[in-house]
DNA sequence: CATCGTTATGCCAATTTAGGCATAATGATT
DNA sequence: AATCATTATGCCTAAATTGGCATAACGATG
C-alpha cells in the first residue's frame, strides 16, 4: 500500500528587539487593519480578536521598538479613533515584502531539497501505524 | 537622545502533515543525538529533557509522516538503544540542509530590507518610554 | 452639560502546552 | 533466574500563554 507524504513547510517569522518579540505578521494585519477602518476597536472586531489583546500587542510593540504605531482621540462624534503613525506605516510595509519574499524562499527550497524525499519515502512500505 | 534599535529577524520553520506538526529543529536535534550516542535516553539527558518527553516527541513524528525512525532493542549489557532507521538519517540530512541555506535567506533578505529603516528610526527622537 | 463610542488598563479565568512521576516490559549477560 | 539499563506508555501537575470581564477617562457634538 502506497502512503504518499503530503509534508508541508511551514514557518514564522518575527522581529525581536532585546529578545522580546517586537513584531510579526499578526500585529501586521492589525495595523493593516486600523489604517483601512480608523479605529483599533474596529479593527480588532474584524480580525475576532478583543479590543484589549489589541491594545495589548500594539503596547507591547511600542515598548519593544520604543517607537509611536498609533495616533489616536477620544471623543467627539464616533468617539475616536485611530490612525498610523509614519513609522507605522513604514514598518507594515516592510514587513509585508519581507514576508512576501520570505513565504516565496521558504517555498521554492523546500521543493527543491524534499522533493526526491518524499517521492521515495511513499513509495517504501512502512510499518506506518502506531499500534 | 539617540534610540538605537537592535531588531533582529528570527524565524521557526516546521514540516506539517495534515496539520499537525511532524518535524521541527528540536526533534532534528535529538535524531542527531541518538546517531552520535547509540541511545533515546542519552540524547534526551544531553539535551536536558526527559525521557518521557524526548520518547513523545518521536512517537509523534513518526505517526504524522507514517515512518519508522528509530530502530531499537531493550535487554542486553547496556539495557538496549536505538539507531536511526536509514529514512530518518535522510530526514536529519535534509532538515540540516534546509534549515541552514534558510538562516542564510532570512538573515540576507532582512538586512536588505530592512537596513535604511532601523537607521532613520533611531535617528527620529521618540517618545519611547512606556509612560 | 449629558451623551456616546472610543481609547486605556488592571485583574482574573480559561485554555493550551510542556514537563515529569510512576510503572511495566524487554532480554542479553552473569 | 536475578540483574540492569534501556525502551514504552498512562496519567497527573505545573507553567505559560491567551482571552476576556469590568471600569475609568476622554472630549467633540448636540
């Protein structure tokens, strides 16, 4: 009986500053998101998440690189709200092509140093079940 | 006052199969250290965890891939050991060689993208302090 | 000056993950 | 057949991470 291998690679990658993680792809989205909505409370909605861990990360972040993500408001009509700072912005971006390049390397090597891997390893027969 | 960032780029990469995770750099290690040793309970004292855990951590690799990677006898002078079966020293080869030209990618491409951005960050003055 | 939706933050609960204790089985060696 | 270091595995505990509840402050708007 053939048991193909369907292995898959997978990875993460994040920023550390003084060994703390500093930024990754999910404080990414959630800037992403507050630049599109305006408002970190909305865009911890959309992304099913609660306004404090939200909150939490973006802190966490500022503390780690000590640089300003948000600017926000309270107040007025709507309450408030939120837009990124300069640094923010330019910190998203550069993230998203790093992990963009990233996603494609991690790819392309993978096929290129299991391939023949997997093809062989199917085709012995394995004594594959725990018990 | 100049505050100089230190951010760095780390990374985890790890084989999935049907989502769940078969292979990572913490079970390549201890492969590694049955071949050099001759033993699971060795290698697992070499690399400060229990037998229980380093014993886990196989069982589950070798259910998600399907394949046997250790060989073992119990009894004897010594007590028994265990040896790498011949598709578990090709994984170890593989794993060793994929991990290593992506540390490689993931250090070069980070520099490249990132480099102008940590010097103009540092260079702004920010209200770094956390309050 | 009351309202309203947002930012801000302490604190506790819950879920997930990891670790380790205890105990059985093995089998060549003596 | 007693020994001994190893493999084998169930089960419980601890630790770490995450999630969310509760509550305060804010301030332009009407």
């Amino acid at each position: 009986m053939i048991n193909k291998i369907v292995m898959k690679a997978k990875f993460k990658i994040w920023l550390e500053e003084k060994g703390g993680v500093a930024f990754a792809e999910g404080r990414r989205m959630l800037l992403e998101a507050v630049d599109r909505l305006g408002s970190l409370n909305a865009a911890a909605k959309e992304l099913g998440m609660s306004y404090r861990a939200a909150w939490g990360k973006i802190k966490a972040t500022e503390k780690a690189l000590g640089i300003k993500l948000l600017e926000v408001t309270t107040g007025g009509k709507g309450g408030g709200g939120a837009t990124l700072t300069p640094e923010a912005k330019e910190l998203v971006s550069k993230y998203k092509q790093y992990i963009d390049r990233m996603t494609f390397l991690v790819e392309g090597e993978y096929i290129r140093i299991f391939e023949n891997f997997e093809i062989r390893i199917s085709k012995s027969k394995t004594n594959s079940n725990t018990k």
